[in-house]
C-alpha cells in the first residue's frame, strides 16, 4: 500500500468468487491483515478485520449495484489504461495509446450516467483526466514536452488516491496579473519560507533568476537593505523559459523581452 499521510483512506478492490454453501444469515468471506509503522509510537503495529456476507437462500435485490464500488473500479481500470498508452508511446504508437483510453472514456460515460451525485463527481475528474491524456498523445512533441510528465502524475494520482497536480495554468496567471494579486506578501512570504510550488508550466528558478534582476518595489527596500539581491543564476538561465513564462515576467514585474 505504501506510505499513507494523516486523514488519508485507501480504496482495495478485491475479487472473490464464491461457492455452494448451505444458507446462513453471516458467513465469514475474507480476512484481512495489516502490518504498519506508528510514527508517534515508532513501532510495529497490527490490525486486522474480517469480512462477512450474508447466505440466503435466494438473493432479491441481485441487481443492485454499489456505486462506490463500480467508481473504484473504473478508477483502476482508467490507471491501467494509461500505463498501457505509455507503453505504446514508447513504441512510438501514439494512436493505440489513444484508442486504449478512449475505450476507458467511454466506459466512465456510461457507467457515470446511473451514477449518484457523489460518485458522478468523482467520475467526472477521472473522465477530465483520461481526455487530458488523450490530448497529450495527439504527437509525439506533444508527449515528449508535456504528456509523458503529465500522464505519471495521473499515474500516481489515482494508484496512490493522493492529489499531486502542481502544474501552474496560463489563464490563471492572466487573472491573477490583471487582478494586481500575483506575487503578492502573501506569496512572498511563502517563497521566503521555502513554500514555493513547482509546476510543468513555470520554472521556479527561473523565476527568482527574474525577480533578482528585476527592481525591488519601495515598500520592501527596508526589508532588502540588510543584503544586496542575488545576480541571476549562472548559466543564462534568467534567458531560459516558454511563451508562459515570458508573458509572466513581462506583466508581473515588467521585464523588457530581450
């Protein structure tokens, strides 16, 4: 299962197949074990519980599905899915990779559409992140720059259930630039305290390489007296940067694209 952090949960989808049995009103189906480390305590721990299914002898509501359980499994399925179109990316087949989570988009459509405002909600950020996928495999620039980075994040996201999505989108740095709220105290704050978030989008160092050259504003000349700013990295890389990152700099601190 891995390393799991605090108010964490883990979905495990299990497939056990049953046999003849006499009825019963409780049957013992399958117990389950776990060894962890408690990090407060730092010991080994065990748990352990015991899975149960009643044995009538005839079933009434045989089709009813558990909605929670058919969203993990497309959950899996989808992951599956994306391993298998990296795979083919490999082999330079960009348009099976497609046609393997296309056949997944279209089983989430139509399982997602019975489905009850929770588990279509959950459905429906596994269905965006398929046809993002998809559209990171339209050519082989497309993958290499940005869809193979992209499709590991997904990859990790939704085996390990953990929201990893750092990436910085071009519209919202319009918003927040013409807003006046870009590189904010706030944000200030966090980068001086080693917060700083990377993305696909916008490299980081780049960024401070940038606003090192850049003029500082009056309202902090008191709190940069104390030491002169840094030159920019060695290298060229205050030079180094996509059409995102130069229509960032040019509006958030005004540097001239040299």
């Amino acid at each position: 299962m891995g390393d799991m952090f605090a108010e964490e949960s883990r979905d495990l989808l299990v497939q056990v197949q049953l046999t003849p049995q006499t009825p019963a009103e409780k049957m013992d189906l399958v117990e389950f074990r776990m060894r962890y480390v408690n990090v407060l305590q730092s010991t080994m721990e065990k748990a352990s519980t015991t899975v149960t299914v009643a044995r009538p002898v005839a079933v009434t509501n045989d089709n009813v599905v558990d909605e929670s359980v058919v969203a993990q499994k497309l959950r899996v399925t989808a992951v599956e899915a994306i391993e298998a179109a990296q795979q083919q990316a490999k082999k330079g087949n960009l348009r099976e990779g497609r046609q393997a989570l296309q056949s997944v988009i279209t089983s989430v459509m139509q399982d997602m559409a019975s489905f009850g405002a929770p588990a279509k909600a959950q459905a429906a950020h596994l269905l965006a992140d398929l046809n993002e996928c998809t559209a990171n495999m339209q050519t082989q620039t497309t993958y290499q720059t940005r869809g193979h980075g992209r499709m590991q994040q997904k990859i990790q996201s939704h085996w390990m259930q953990r929201q990893n999505n750092i990436e910085v989108k071009e519209e919202s740095l319009d918003m927040e630039c013409a807003a006046g709220t870009f590189g904010s105290d706030n944000e200030d704050d966090d980068e001086e305290s080693g917060d700083v978030e990377e993305s696909d989008d916008v490299d980081i160092g780049d960024l401070f390489a940038q606003r090192s050259a850049a003029p500082a504003p009056r309202a902090r000349m008191a709190r940069s007296s104390a030491a002169p700013p840094a030159p920019p990295a060695p290298g060229g890389y205050s030079r180094i940067g996509n059409t995102v990152q130069m229509k960032m700099m040019k509006k958030a601190f005004k540097v001239a694209n040299k």
